[in-house]
C-alpha cells in the first residue's frame, strides 16, 4: 500500500487492516455501527447498524486482486456505466471501482464515523478504460456510518473544457429471499428493460416492483424507493438526491453460474437498488464545476 493512501489520523473506532487477498481495508466499529471500506475502488464491503442484522450483501467467491473488482458492496460506477453509451467502453462500469483510492478524512462524532477517500485521474494512469475517457477530475467519495449508511459521491471537473460522465452507486442489498421481496416508490415509472429478452422499448411500472427472474432494469425516477423484505421482517429505503435513474438488479440462476466471482446459490439474498445517473441521464459538467449525487441507506421494522 503506497505510504501516501492515509493521511490523516485514525479515531479510535477505524482500524486499518488486512482485507480479502490482502487488500488494505477500513474497518469501522462504534457503539452505533459498524462497516468496512477497502481503499481498492473506495468500496463499501459491509454495514451493520447497531443491534441490526447487516444491510450490505457480499458475494462469498468475491475476488479480492488489484486488477478485479470487488463483487457485492457498493461497487462505485464511474466515468461509465455497464457498457458505456459509446462503443468500446471497458471494462464495464468504469475505472474507479479498479482504483486505490486515498483515505482523506476520518472523523467520530459520538459513534457516527465519517471517512472521506479521494481520486484524480493522475491516481488512473495506466488502469484499463482511462485512455478512453481522458478527462481530468477529482472524485470524492464521503462514506458515514451512522443509524443510517450515508454515501456522497462529489466530481469536479478540474479541466478546462466541459465533459459528460455517468456514475451508480451499485448498492447490494441483504435480503431473506429476493422471490419475497417488493420495491416500492416506482409505480408509474418508465424504465429501460435491459434484461435477455427485453424489447428496446420504455416500459411503465405498474404497482411495487416483484422479482420473478433476472432483473435489469433503469428506472427514470429521482424519488426515494423502498424495498419491503418480509423474510426478514424490515424495510430498507433507499433515499437519494441528484440522482435521476434507480437502477433494479438481479441475477437470477443462469447468469450467477455464469459469474466467476457469484457463487451460483447466492441469488436469492441479495438485490440491487442502485443510485444513479446514467444513459440519457449522463450528467454534463462545465469546466471548473462539481457534482454531487448522494443516498442515504436506513433500515427499519417492517410495520
């Protein structure tokens, strides 16, 4: 790990550690909650408020190498999301979850542990995609964990001419059954189905969101969604701000026994509610200006 990735000091409640394949890892424990944060991609691996069962899933065959992401967590899409708006976009989902990102700020306030990591694209050079996507920027990444999960997302266009990016905070939820589950706050909605299938036209919600095979689905919707998972009797909300597109995922059978890093059992615990601006909803940044998309993640008894 180059010296120069912490620079600042921990509170007591962050410890800096060993991760998955030797990865340095930021784990947080406080009277509040606890969670990790890898440097590798600025990744969310796990959150747990206090006297709560986890709310972030993570995928058990995980890869945990310099040159893979990390599967499950908040995986952080940027400049690009999937396969890009333009032809030959790789590797999907950008460059920034392949990235080492630097830990900036840590902060305890009475148990709710604040961590602020930073990317530019002097850290990128080298990494797959950067040469199709030259830009310069600064990223920031504000993680909280608190009685909520709070992730803010801040690009600054740090150039001189004016430039479009896409960006998803690709969040992995923990669910009992992904079968049980419903996605309320998307009635009405138009949404890009992106599913094997699927026609290329916009498709309008009707009702709570159901889970009956694989799900891929960009929703055009700035509102916060809720996701009712009755197996173990919570709901989890997902509110967001500067975010046009929710994002729906799920693997389902044959693509999770196509993944290498997705064990092929491991479907049905997990769901994707994803904070996004992405496709026709790329955002336009001037030269000199920033950009800030944020979700905040609570959990709560189902009623």
């Amino acid at each position: 790990m180059p010296e120069d990735s912490i620079t600042v000091d921990l509170p007591t409640s962050v410890t800096l550690a060993e991760g998955g394949g030797g990865l340095p890892v930021l784990r947080v424990s406080s009277a509040v909650a606890s969670g990790e944060v890898y440097l590798h991609g600025a990744h969310v691996s796990a959150y747990t408020p206090a006297h709560a069962d986890p709310v972030i899933w993570m995928s058990r065959k995980s890869m945990f190498a310099p040159a893979e992401p990390i599967r499950g967590g908040v995986p952080i899409c940027f400049p690009w999301f999937g396969g890009g708006r333009d032809p030959g976009m790789a590797p999907a989902h950008g460059f920034a979850r392949l990235a080492d990102w630097s830990l900036v700020g840590a902060d305890d306030a009475d148990g709710v542990v604040t961590l602020t990591l930073r990317l530019t694209d002097a850290d990128v050079s080298g990494l797959p995609g950067v040469q199709a996507w030259a830009h310069p920027f600064e990223a920031t990444y504000t993680v909280t964990f608190g009685a909520e999960l709070g992730l803010e997302l801040t690009v600054r266009n740090t150039g001189e001419e004016e430039y479009s990016f896409e960006e998803a905070l690709h969040t992995y939820l923990h669910v009992k059954d992904v079968t049980a589950v419903t996605v309320e706050g998307l009635d009405g909605v138009r949404y890009l189905d992106k599913a094997p299938g699927a026609g290329p036209d916009l498709v309008t919600q009707e009702g709570p969101v159901t889970f009956t095979g694989e799900t891929d689905r960009v929703y055009h919707s700035a509102a916060s969604v809720t996701a009712v998972d009755p197996g173990s009797a919570r709901i989890i909300t997902v509110a967001k701000s500067s975010s046009a597109n929710t994002v729906l995922w799920n693997p389902w059978t044959a693509k999770a026994a196509a993944m290498p890093d997705y064990d092929d059992a491991e479907w049905p615990a997990m769901v994707c509610v994803e904070t996004a601006n992405a496709l026709d909803d790329a955002v336009t940044l001037p030269a000199g200006q920033s950009h800030t998309m944020s979700a905040r993640i609570a959990v709560a008894p189902r009623a």
